[in-house]
C-alpha cells in the first residue's frame, strides 16, 4: 500500500512579542467601535471542549491570546493575520494552532471558527481559565452561550 500524498495544509504558530503589542494596540482601536453579537457555542464531550463562533461577513474579530495547542476548526472564507503574514482562506480546514498564539480574522462571508481541545472542565468558565489568561475579555463573558455538556 502506498502513503497518501501530503498536503500543505495552514498552521498557526505562536505569536511573536513584537506582533502580540501590535494586535494589542489594534484591539484598543477595535474596543472603540461598534460590537457585533457574536454567540459561542460551547460542546463537551469525550474528554474534548469544542468553542464555536460565528464571524459575520464584514467583521473584524482579535482572539484571546491562547496558551495551549488546540485543532482549530475553519469553515468560511477570511483573511487571517498570523506572524506568517494574513492568508484569505476558503472553505474547510482543520489547522493546527500552536500555544501562545493571538490571531486577528476580517470574515468576507460569514465564518465559522471551532477550537478544540482535550480537557478535565466541567464549565465554561473552568475551560477558559484553561486556554487563556484574557477569559474576562472573552466574548462569553458579555455575550449570548449554548452550553452542551454529554457526560459521556
């Protein structure tokens, strides 16, 4: 049996001092425009806490600074800032997100963004105290949450 081909496929490594005071200092300017509604919605399950957001077509959105690796789940067309430059992705990818990353995302269509990783949390709030320190800044925090814990 032959190996599959590989295919490059998008990754996000940790972001640089230098480009984290950057996104920083955009977030600032950000804070001062109007918000948009974004609902997260929250799965655990198996082990694993998923954390899905919708970006709206037009919208501008500064992620936490995470401090755990993750899988994060890419459904949509946007342009992402990473310390590799902004990349505009389209359609459907799974990425692998390194620890001590801080991303910036402007959705041209309406995109969905899933993170996912394994976890002991029972609550969202356990969750997020796990993969960021900036958790009271989360949209979360202030927003609309469907929660789906299984048990299992």
């Amino acid at each position: 049996m032959s190996a599959l081909p590989s295919v490059a496929s998008p990754r996000i490594g940790p972001t640089l001092p230098e480009t984290l005071d950057g996104i920083r200092a955009f977030e600032d300017l950000l804070s001062q425009l109007p918000q948009a509604d974004i609902v997260t919605r929250h799965v655990f399950h198996a082990g694993l806490y998923a954390r899905t957001i919708t970006i709206p077509a037009g919208v501008v959105l500064t992620g936490a600074l995470i401090r755990r690796a993750t899988l994060l789940v890419f459904s949509g067309h946007a342009t992402m800032l990473t310390d590799d430059g902004a990349k505009t992705l389209r359609g459907y990818h799974v990425i692998p997100a390194s620890a001590g990353r801080k991303q910036v995302f402007l959705a041209h269509a309406d995109t969905e963004l899933t993170m996912i990783f394994p976890t002991d949390a029972r609550t969202v709030e356990e969750a997020e105290a796990e993969f960021t320190d900036e958790y009271e800044r989360l949209l979360s925090r202030s927003g609309i949450n469907e929660v789906t814990i299984t048990g299992e």
